[in-house]
C-alpha cells in the first residue's frame, strides 16, 4: 500500500473574515431596509443576503434595530454634515454660500437614494432617545440652510425661511419615493434649480383662499368612513405593524375584532380601502381639470390647489399611504402602483406641456417632489398656521411650473 504524499494532497483555503464585514453588514442592512421597511427586514434575511450566519452577523449587530439605528443615525450625520462650509466661504457672496450647500445636499440624497426615505418615513420607529439625536441633528441641519436663506434673502420673515429650508430637504429626498431614472448628470442640475425656484420664489401674496377649490365629500356609509378614519388616525401615530385589528374597533366604537370583518376581510384589505380612496381623490380631478382650463397651466394649477387642500384634509392618510405602502397585499400594490403612476404621468404631460423645455422623465421627477413635499410640510407644521395650503400651493407651482401662477 503506498502513502499518499503530503505534496498531492490539495491546499487547505483558509477562509479569512473581511477587514471591512461590519461596514458589509450595515450596507447591505440599509439596503434591505430602503427596500422593504423597517418590519419588512429580518436578521435571517440580512445574512441570507450577505451569505453568513445568524451567529456571525450577531458578532456584529446585537440586533436588528441596532443595524437600523445605525443607517438613521449615518443619515442624519450626513445631512448635519453637508451644510459645513469650508473655510474660505468667509469670502463667498450669500448665494454663492447657499448655492454650495444645495448641492451638497442633492449630492448626498443621490448618492443615498436607496435609503434616504427611511430617514423620513421609518425615523419613528427610533427609540426615544435615538429620535432625540436623530431630530437634533437634521434640526441643526435645517437651521443652518434657514440662516442661509435669510442671508440671500432679508426680506423674508422667520416662519417664510423655515418653511422654505425644510422644502429643500424634502424636495432632494423625494428622489428615495420612486424609481423614475434619469442620469446623475441630468438630475443633480434639476434638483438645484428646482429648489432655487423655492427660494425665490415670491410666496408673499397668495391668492385669495376663497378662490382655491375646495375637495367635494365623497359619499361613504358611516361604519366605512369610521373605520376607515380611526384606522388611519391609528396607523399613523403608531405604525401598521403596531396596531391590531381589536385596536381598530376599540377605536370605532365596536364590540369586538370580528364586527370591523363585516366591512373588511383583513387589515391589509382595510389599508388598501384607504389608498384607494385616496387615489380616487387625486385621479377622479384630472379629468375635469384639463376639461375646463384654458391652458396646461392653469389645468395643473387647479389640480395643485385640489391636491394641497384634499392632501391638508386628510393629512394622516396623505401620510400613511407613503409610511406603509409596503404592508398593502401584493395584489392590491400593483394596482394602487400602476393608479399612482397613470396619476403621475397625466400630471407630468401637463408639466412638459406648460414647460417644454423638460423631457417627460424631469417632470415626473417634479410631480413626485410635488407630492412628497406637501407631506412633509403637512407633517412638519400641522395646524400652526406657519405653512397654510395657500403657501404649499405656491411653493407646488414654484415646482411644477419654475414660478408661482399669477395673483
């Protein structure tokens, strides 16, 4: 019998741990948080995806929440740290000053687009003192951008430069909402120059609020309309996955769980009711907007006033539907998504028809900023007066149309 020689035996692979596997982890965490929620993501999921073990990606992470707070945490720095200026701003103009922070902010949502949403719709599920940290450091961030404004334009009051700071970070962030593609190089300038239009744009004299359309009352039956009200009052002050069904009933005035399954099979079912009615809203106006218009100016015009005061109306679902569309039955997304993007399609004819220097992907790229900044400034400001409809009304035209419509 001859002995095998230690030189044929094959090379023993030594499988050595990356030097940067943390950084690994939080990266591809982040990215499965930015795809499907916070609720969405599991620890199991996360090292499937990075081909590990529970116990190694543990070594790590002690949790789930812990890869979460991390990724807010990073954004909220990075937001806190793209309104730095280098030392030499000292000499710079006012606007040569803001004009650099704009576009370090839009060079960072584009290059954290996968995951800059989370940061708006995700960042409640932070424990309170994360949340603290959290807000501090996007509030500082605002500040700055506010102090800046101010510096361009004097003339503007307090509650104007607030309002119109926080639009520039929603507008840059609104990329995270949508897939709509368009080349950096092509989506950066875009971004800039939409959101200068914001800021110059003359927001002092609105129109007067009786001549802004009013969102007509759509018939529903009264238990319907109730559940369907509680049930997103609920979903948006604590989160979908956080609230049960015996939550709902509680909240309706009903005897128990199983009365709210008479009028919906789940809820999920009843959450979809929800964005349906709110499509509905949107998509139901197109039509007799562009019917009754001179131009496509004015049509888009109407649709922004129904849009802002249907939106201020219902601000709790205008919310919902973007925090937890995710959680809709598979069924029920494709067709709520392919209602939103007829919605948005229609809206974006409208913006290259007014304004034909954009191609049709720019636009769709607006009417989404569109959308997404009449939730923040909803949510930011709620009913202090600080941001009315007529305001967010003419910082959408500002968007869609690159100035306000004429008093």
């Amino acid at each position: 019998m001859t002995e095998t020689s230690p030189a044929a035996a094959p090379p023993r692979q030594v499988r050595r741990r990356p030097k940067n596997r943390r950084a690994q982890i939080a990266a591809e965490s982040a990215a499965a948080f930015g795809a499907h929620g916070y609720h969405g993501v599991s620890m199991d999921e996360i090292a499937r995806r990075l081909g590990i073990s529970s116990t190694a990606l543990y070594r790590h992470f002690p949790s789930k929440y812990a890869l979460f707070r991390e990724e807010l945490l990073r954004l909220s720095g990075l937001a806190l740290s793209a309104v730095e200026l280098p030392e030499d701003a000292a000499d710079w103009s006012p606007r040569e000053r803001l004009d650099h922070v704009l576009d370090a902010i839009i060079v960072l949502t584009i290059t954290n687009r996968p995951t800059v949403a989370l940061a708006r719709w995700e960042r409640r599920y932070l424990e309170p003192d994360d949340f603290v940290a959290f807000t501090e450091q996007f509030t500082t961030a605002i500040a700055t951008v506010r102090a800046l404004i101010r510096e361009v334009h004097p003339e503007l009051d307090g509650y104007d430069r607030v309002v119109r700071a926080v639009s520039v970070f929603a507008v840059a962030s609104s990329i995270g909402d949508h897939h709509t593609t368009l080349s950096v190089k092509a989506l950066a300038p875009l971004l800039k120059t939409t959101v200068w239009a914001m800021i110059d744009a003359d927001l002092s004299r609105p129109r007067d609020e009786a001549s802004i359309r009013r969102a007509g009352e759509r018939p529903h039956p009264f238990k319907h309309e109730l559940l369907l009200r509680k049930a997103v009052e609920l979903f948006h002050e604590h989160g979908y996955p956080n609230v049960s069904m015996e939550d709902i009933a509680i909240a309706a005035d009903l005897s128990a769980a199983s009365a709210v399954y008479r009028y919906y099979r789940s809820k999920s079912d009843l959450l979809a009711a929800a964005f349906r009615r709110a499509a509905d809203r949107v998509s139901g106006a197109i039509a007799p907007a562009i019917s009754t218009a001179d131009t496509p100016a004015e049509a888009l015009g109407t649709l922004i006033d129904l849009y802002v005061t249907g939106s201020f109306d219902e601000r709790a679902l205008t919310f919902v539907y973007y925090a937890e569309f995710t959680h809709v039955d598979q069924a029920d997304q494709v067709t709520l998504r392919h209602l939103q993007q007829l919605i948005v399609t229609e809206w974006a004819r409208l913006v290259t028809e007014a304004r034909p220097d954009l191609s049709i992907s720019d636009a769709r790229i607006l009417v989404h900023a569109s959308f997404s900044l009449v939730v923040d400034l909803g949510r930011t400001f709620g009913d202090d007066g600080i941001c009315p409809p007529e305001r967010v009304i003419r910082l959408l035209h500002a968007i869609a149309l690159g100035r306000p419509l004429p008093h």
